[in-house]
C-alpha cells in the first residue's frame, strides 16, 4: 500500500504550518468514543485577527513503539517484537 494523495497533501501542509510557526497542538475529544487526545493542527491565520484550526494529526497516548507495526522493505510490515534486521515480513497484515 502507498500512502494516499491526501495523506500527502497533509503532510506538506503541516510541514508548511511548522515552518511557518503556524501550528499547535490542541487537546481535542474523539466523537467515536469520547476519548481525550493530543491533535497536531495547522492555524490558518484570519483577517480580522483570529485563527481558524485545521485537525491533521492525532499523537499516540501509549508507547507508539507497541502500537504500530512499521513497513519491511520487502513488503508487508514486520510483526511486533520482530528486529528490523529481520528478512521475513508478515505480509498477511
């Protein structure tokens, strides 16, 4: 899978907000669940003096490491607990 146009359009904008100085980070709550959590957001800065905020990014609240599984080169992503060095990915994730 490659990462989707949108996703990296996001991405630039947020890389562009942060250049800029026109990011933040903004304690928000999941409709879903109700959740509290940490969001990375772009200010678009408006005239009249305010800023408006544009949600980008959600931070993760435990050990990112046990949460995500990263992308093997060959394919697939390796399994938790797998050392990168590894040469078989779990390509059934």
């Amino acid at each position: 899978m490659s990462l989707s146009a949108a996703y990296k359009q996001n991405f630039d904008t947020l890389r562009r907000a942060m250049l800029a100085g026109d990011a933040a980070l903004m304690e928000c709550q999941l409709t879903a669940t109700g959740e509290v959590v940490a969001v990375v957001c772009a200010a678009n800065r408006l005239s009249e003096g305010g800023a408006e905020f544009v949600p980008l990014a959600t931070l993760f609240s435990g050990n990112p490491y046990t949460t995500v599984n990263p992308p093997h080169p060959d394919g697939g992503f390796y399994a938790q607990g797998a050392h990168p060095d590894d040469n078989e990915p779990d390509v059934g994730t």
